[in-house]
C-alpha cells in the first residue's frame, strides 16, 4: 500500500479527488505538537555509553538505566569508581578515558562500536570551579572548555558517522541551566554550557530527519563532588538520584530540553526572556 506521502506528484486519473493533500497538514501538525525525539523508556537490552559516571548524575543515571535492563558502558578516569560500579552491576563494563585526549575518546568508541551499535551516548563529564573576572585563570577557564565542550566534541566525532550510518541512536549533552545567560562566579563554567546547549539545538536541527535522537539536559543544583565546595546555599537542591530520574522521565517523554527541578529552572527561563538591563540589575541582586 502507498502512503500519502510517497503517492504526493503521481498523476492522478482525471476528476480524481487528492486526500493526501488534506492530510498533510495533519500530519505536519502531528510533528510538530508531538515528541522531539523517539521516546526511550523500554532499555532493556539498549545499550548506554555514559562519560562522565564515576561519580554524581552520571553514576546514578548508569545504576537507573542498569536496574531497568540497560547494558551501561561507564567512562571516566577514575579507574576503581567505575571497577567498583562494574563489580556491582553485573553485566555492565567500563572503559577509563581523559575526554580531553580525543584518541582515547576515539578509541574507546571504536571499541565499543565493534562490539554492537550504540542506542544511547551521554556526554556528562564536567569541570566547574566558580570564577570572576577580577580573578581570572586563564589555564583553568581552557580547562573548562577541555572537559565541557571540547570533550564533547571529540565523543560526537567518534560516534557520529556510525549513528549516522545506522541512521538511529540517541546522543544526549549535560549542559546547565548556567548557560542560559551570564551568571556573577561564572566565568570559566557558564560559556561552556552556553556552547553546549547552541550545540545540541544545532545538532537536532541537523539529525532530527536522520534518525537519530538528541537531547540537552539542564540541571539545577545537584549534590555531588562538584558543587561540594560550593560556600552558598542551592536553593532547590536534588541527590543525584533525584536528577537521574528525572532524566529518565525526559527521555520517556522524547523530550529535547530535560531541566529539573522545574521549580527552579522555570524561574532563570523568565530571568532569560527579561530585558538585558533588568536582567543584570536582578542578577545582582540575586548572585552578587
Ligand atoms: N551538580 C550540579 O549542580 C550540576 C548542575 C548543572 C550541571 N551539572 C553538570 O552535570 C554533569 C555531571 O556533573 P556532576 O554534578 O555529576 O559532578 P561530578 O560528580 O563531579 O561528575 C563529573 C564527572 O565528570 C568526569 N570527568 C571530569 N573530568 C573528566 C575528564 N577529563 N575525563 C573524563 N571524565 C571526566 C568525572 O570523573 P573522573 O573525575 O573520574 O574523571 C565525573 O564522573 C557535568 O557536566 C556538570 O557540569 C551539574
């Protein structure tokens, strides 16, 4: 049977009504209200390549994904967090990479690509030290850039063509809701995840007709090392459990942006739309 779609442009007997034409409008409207990406809630049997998981949301995502059937490949560098999570989540492995050495990034990928195709990739490494202008390090801000975006870039050129040959797979950016806009403290991490969310758009844009799922994830405050030394209260914050199953629920609902708890990233989406200069006014009031 042909569909509308594939029978649009064959000639049609003479006085011959065209269905297809009404259609289409359905159709485009059912694209356009429904899911991003492919909902991803059956895992079991998918396999998940999360870099980044020896410790925080990316450690605890892996634990959800494996309860709920995954094959979870953990990547960091701490070699005996990730033999300790392998130990105890029987059918998962690990594979110890720096994202700032792109070779090991790609040979990683290659070995796991041999093995069998990729359903999920997660880019979760990060690097956050809080910094102002007045104090600037250059060396750590191009750390920053190393573990947030560069990294990033490297895991995406070694998985990309194969996703892309395969024309499915998902590959899903820890960002932050820090990248919305210019945030006091954020020097060396805020840009970072600025480019990280530009990136994932432009990469939906580009994939979404590829078959191949993308998804940005913006957390508020989670507890984990990396927010540890943090001298300020965080107003709304999650355990790592907290954030992964909230990951997991926007990868069920095909979403794009996956932000949590919604009653703190929904506040810094309105401080986004406001004006530049009632913007910075409250941001000083706010984080001075
Ligand atoms: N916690 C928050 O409040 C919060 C908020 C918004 C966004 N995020 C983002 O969430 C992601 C996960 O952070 P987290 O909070 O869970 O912190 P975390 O527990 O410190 O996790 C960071 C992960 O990145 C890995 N990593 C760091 N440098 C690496 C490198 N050079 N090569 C390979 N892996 C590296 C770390 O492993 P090794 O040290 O073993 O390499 C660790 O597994 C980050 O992208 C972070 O920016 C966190």
């Amino acid at each position: 049977m042909i569909s509308a779609k594939e029978s649009t442009g064959l000639p049609l007997p003479h006085g011959a009504s065209e269905p297809q034409v009404q259609a289409q409008p359905k159709v485009r409207a059912r694209r356009w209200l429904g899911p991003f990406n492919p909902p991803m809630s059956d895992w079991r049997g998918k396999t998940v390549w999360i870099v980044g998981a020896s410790t925080g949301i990316g450690r605890a995502t892996a634990e959800r994904l494996h309860g709920l059937g995954a094959q979870v490949v953990v990547s960091a560098r701490k070699a005996q967090a990730l033999a300790d999570f392998v130990q105890s989540h029987a059918g998962s492995a690990a594979l110890v990479l720096d994202v700032t050495d792109p070779d090991a990034v790609r040979a990683a990928a290659q070995q796991l690509l041999k093995a069998g195709p990729l359903d999920c990739v997660v880019y979760c490494a990060g690097h956050y030290q809080p910094m102002r202008a007045d104090r600037m390090n250059l060396a750590d801000m191009l750390r920053h850039n190393a573990v947030n975006y560069q990294g990033a870039l490297f895991l995406l050129d070694a998985v990309l063509p194969a996703l892309l040959a395969r024309g499915a797979g998902h590959i899903s950016l820890v960002g932050s809701v820090a990248g919305y806009r210019g945030l006091p403290q954020s020097l060396a991490y805020g840009p970072t995840k600025a480019a990280l969310i530009n990136l994932a758009e432009t990469l939906y844009l580009d994939l979404r007709d590829r078959g191949i799922g993308i998804s940005l994830i913006n957390p508020g405050f989670v507890q984990t090392p990396l927010t540890a030394a943090n001298a300020f209260e965080m107003p709304a914050l999650l355990t790592p459990d907290q954030a992964a199953a909230a990951m997991l629920r926007g990868w069920s609902q095909g979403a794009f942006e996956i932000h949590f708890p919604k009653r703190f990233t929904l506040w810094l989406k309105v401080l986004r739309l406001l004006p530049t200069r009632l913007y910075f006014y409250l941001a000083r009031q706010i984080a001075p």
